[in-house]
C-alpha cells in the first residue's frame, strides 16, 4: 500500500499526519507535477478528494461522516475547496465564514476530513490576511485556529504548515 503526495498538496499531506495508523501502512512518496495517487488493498485512486475520502473510510470512518446527511455535506465541502484553487481562496474563505455563523465546524459538530481538506487548502491564503480581515472574517478565523489546534502543532508540522 503507498501513497504518492504531490509536493504542493497541503490537504493531503495534513490527513495523513493527522492519521497515524495511516503513516504505518503506507509507503509515501512526494512527487512533481502531477496529482497524488493512492494505492490501497489493490484499488488505485488518484486526487486529494478521492484519496482523503479512501483513508478517512479506512482508518477513522466518522472523519468523513456519521451519517448519510454529513457524509453528503463532507462530500460537498471537498468539492467546493477543490474548485477554489489558489487564486480563489479568498472566495472560498468568505464562504467558510458566513456558512460558520453559529456553527463549529464545516459540518454538524465534529471535525471532518471537510475540514482538514479545507484547512490544508486555505492555509496560505490565511497566512497573509491582514490582522483586520482577520477580525472581520471571526467565523473563519475562529474556525481555522480551532482545527489547527484539533490536528496538533505536530501534524501541522509534518505537512509543513506553521501554526
């Protein structure tokens, strides 16, 4: 079993540091320019979203959802983040913020692969805010220090993110 992380999927390389058991039966390899693929019990599954929803059924089912409701919401969230590349975060981060207005976490009240995807993909955008789009957007940066606490200064590390 391997997996193939592309050197600038930060979603990705957060999930799997966030999944320790992950680590332990997986070769991983960093690859350039090209999409991260996954090789698992002989199926091969390539793409951040595809990959993430494979290692989240494998090793910790709640991360992409309890029920059918969340895991359609989870689906949804991981669409919307993979559509808004690098040059849309701001888009994508203004939608994060209003959608989190009484809410927690992107979906019902429990981190998921959502979320981590999300964080991963939005944490260079967040990096460069202004201390006072920070304050405007508080659901969003309410939100992103929450889940960079929830996946541990370790894993961030892991994945080269700073906290």
């Amino acid at each position: 079993m391997s997996v193939a992380i592309s050197n600038n999927d930060s979603a990705l390389k957060l999930l799997l540091a966030y999944l320790p058991e992950a680590q332990k039966d997986l070769s991983v390899d960093s690859v350039a320019d090209q999409l991260s693929q996954l090789t698992l019990d002989g199926q091969k599954v390539e793409g951040t979203n595809s990959i993430a929803q494979q290692l989240a059924a494998k090793y910790s089912k709640d991360l992409a959802g309890k029920t059918e409701t969340d895991q359609a919401e989870v689906s949804q969230w991981m669409t919307m983040s993979a559509r808004h590349g690098p040059t849309e975060r701001q888009a994508f981060s203004q939608t994060i913020n209003e959608h989190l207005n009484g809410k927690t976490y992107l979906v019902s009240n429990y981190v998921t692969i959502a979320d981590i995807v999300a964080f991963g993909n939005v944490h260079a955008y967040m990096e460069g805010l202004s201390a006072q789009k920070r304050f405007n957007w508080s659901n969003f940066s309410r939100w992103f220090d929450l889940v960079q606490h929830t996946v541990s200064a370790e894993s961030l590390a892991a994945a080269g993110l700073k906290l």
